[in-house]
C-alpha cells in the first residue's frame, strides 16, 4: 500500500471512529451487529472541512445541518455538537513520517 493510500486510510479510519463513537446521532452504534459504515457518506466532506482549517464551530454546524436536512432528525442547537466537532478537529491531518532503523551516530 502506498504512503498516501495509508494516510487517507487512517484520516478516514479516524474520522470514522469520531462520528460513531461520538455523534451518532441516530443512536445505533450501541448494537455490535450494525455495520460501522453507517455514516461514511459523511466523511468526504468533514475531511475537506479539517483540511482547509473550518472552525469547530462550523463543523458543529454542518453536523447540525446533515441531522436535519439530510436525516430529517430536526435541528439541534450548534453548542449540542461542538465537543464532536472538537475531536474532529483534534484530527492530525498531517502525513505520519516512518521512522527507519536507527543509524549510527558514526563516532569510534
């Protein structure tokens, strides 16, 4: 697998574990059998959210928006999805470097 293959497959696996473990806004992630795609679709967008810097605040927003217009959930209050949108942003989007052996430092 390539560098980049790996690092949007970990961006997208973190990104994956925020929304089911902390949003999960239609509260299936409780039963073991319910498949831990269910709200992939979303994951796109939120990573271009991170990646051009938006807010906690507007990621809590657009979580807001997706539960009422998208799942017809209702509109719950931008405050109620922020600590979601905080570990969204806690996120590092930056390429993990991977470390070699140790050299020699090259001394006697």
């Amino acid at each position: 697998m390539s560098d980049r293959r790996a690092h949007a497959d970990r961006i997208t696996d973190e990104i994956r574990e925020v929304l089911v473990r902390d949003w999960d806004p239609i509260g299936v992630m409780d039963d073991p059998e319910w498949p831990r795609d269910e709200y992939d679709s979303y994951i796109g967008e939120i990573h271009s959210y991170l990646a051009r810097g938006e807010s906690a605040e507007f990621i809590a927003r657009h979580l807001c928006f997706i539960e009422d217009s998208r799942m017809g959930l209702g509109q719950l209050k931008e405050s109620a999805r922020l600590p979601v949108a905080v570990k969204l942003k806690a996120i590092d989007l930056s390429p993990q470097v991977q470390n070699g052996p140790a050299r020699p430092s090259g001394g006697a």
